[in-house]
C-alpha cells in the first residue's frame, strides 16, 4: 500500500511541478521549504510528517514534494 502511495505522489510531483505556484510556505525564498518553514506554516504537522513528505531524503521539500503531500493528505491544502 505505502509503495502505491509513494508512486502516485512521484506521479502527482511531476504534475504539480510544471503546474504549481511559488510555496507559500517557503518564506525565505530559496525554493524549498525547510523544516522551520513547514512547522512555521503548520504547527500541528510533527518532524515526521515532514519526513514523510520529504521524499527524496534530502531534508527540504521541493514545490513538487509540498503538492504532493497535500494531495496524499499529509499536510491541509
Ligand atoms: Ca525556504
Ligand atoms: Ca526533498
């Protein structure tokens, strides 16, 4: 199940990547939205719903990580 999961957001990261505007919650504008920023704009989301949604592991999430855990329900649109 998780590994559906994961494969309709990398389908729905490519999506959103073409398609999304600038992250609101990258308010340093550096185009990805760290740790500090995602808890600044969700109080409520733990580290490790960061992690989830930080898919390529590289400690940041990109516009297209952001919409896709909004898609998958990790995070409120
Ligand atoms: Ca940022
Ligand atoms: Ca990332």
């Amino acid at each position: 199940m998780k590994t559906i999961v994961t494969k309709i957001a990398a389908i729905l990261a490519v999506t959103f990547a073409v398609t999304s505007p600038a992250a609101a919650q990258d308010t340093d504008g550096d185009g990805a939205v760290s740790l500090e920023e995602f808890q600044a704009a969700y109080p409520d989301a733990t580290a490790e719903t960061f992690t989830a949604a930080d898919t390529d592991a590289d400690g940041v999430l990109s516009e297209a990580e952001m919409a896709a855990a909004i898609d998958a329900g990790l995070i409120p649109s």
